[in-house]
C-alpha cells in the first residue's frame, strides 16, 4: 500500500501578525491544500504562520501578505525570531513551487528579491545560512539553463 498518497495527517497551525501580536490557530484537515480565513488575526498587517516553526511543512503565501512580511522584514526584521525569518527565506524562496502554479508568480520572486534586501542588517547565523543556501540553488539553476547574462551576473555578486 502506498501511504504517501493515501495517509494524511492533522496539522495544528499558529498564525500571528508580528506588529499586532494577535494570534489565531486552527486544526487543519488531512487533506492536500487547504485555504484559511485569518482576517480575525490582524487587518490588513503582515501574517506569519507556523509560528515558534513547531509544523515540519512548508507554507505559501499570498502576493499580498508576502509584500506586507517583506516591508515589515526590512522595516524591524527582529519582530520575527531568526528562526521564523529563516522559514520565511525557505518558504518563500524562488524555485521552492512548481512555476505552474498560479498567483502572479513573478511577483512572489520579485517580493523576496526584494526581501533579500533586509539582510544586511542581519546578524543572526541562521537566516543567512538559509539565504545562501537559495541563493546558490538560484545560481546554479541559472548557470545551467539559457538566461540572459545580466540575470547571472546581477545574482552572481549576492
């Protein structure tokens, strides 16, 4: 039998707005992909989920709540730990889902080029350790596949 298509698991999610400290979680259901009413969190200010990064699952976030995650990482990046800010990196990262799926997705890699920015006032280990790790997968992938050479030589000196 195979369990990995047909075994799903519950998932006890925390989101929280880091500039409100609201909080909100909910037992997901085994099923594949799931969409969450978090406006009782906070409106209109920056959604983190999975927080503490207890869940060992990735997260998608919308176009929207990503921008608002990266104006407020650049604005007070220490209003998320550096661990959440590293699953953030991770979670968010170019190449992390299929280019099939929808939700402007040149617009979620333009948002966490954006991010990036908010490195340099990083000091924690962890964050940029994660960062490089993408970094190096983005460069890698542009090495090997046919791109115009100011893309590569833009990323080559991150």
């Amino acid at each position: 039998m195979d369990y990995h298509s047909t075994s799903f698991w519950h998932i006890w999610l925390t989101c929280y707005s880091p500039t409100t400290n609201t909080s909100a979680s909910q037992l997901l259901l085994p099923v594949r992909s799931q969409k969450l009413d978090l406006s009782t969190v906070a409106k209109g200010e920056a959604i983190v989920c999975n927080r503490g990064q207890h869940g060992y699952f990735r997260l998608r976030y919308d176009v929207r709540n990503l921008r608002k995650i990266a104006a407020l990482m650049l604005k007070n990046h220490s209003s998320l730990s550096a661990l959440e800010r590293a699953q953030v990196i991770l979670d968010t990262a170019p190449l992390e889902w299929p280019l099939s799926l929808p939700n402007c997705r040149p617009c979620t890699v333009a948002v966490w080029w954006r991010m990036m920015n908010y490195l340099k006032n990083e000091r924690n280990v962890m964050p940029w350790r994660k960062a490089m790790m993408k970094l190096d997968q983005i460069l890698g992938y542009l090495k090997t596949s046919p791109t115009p050479v100011g893309i590569t030589s833009s990323v080559r000196p991150l």
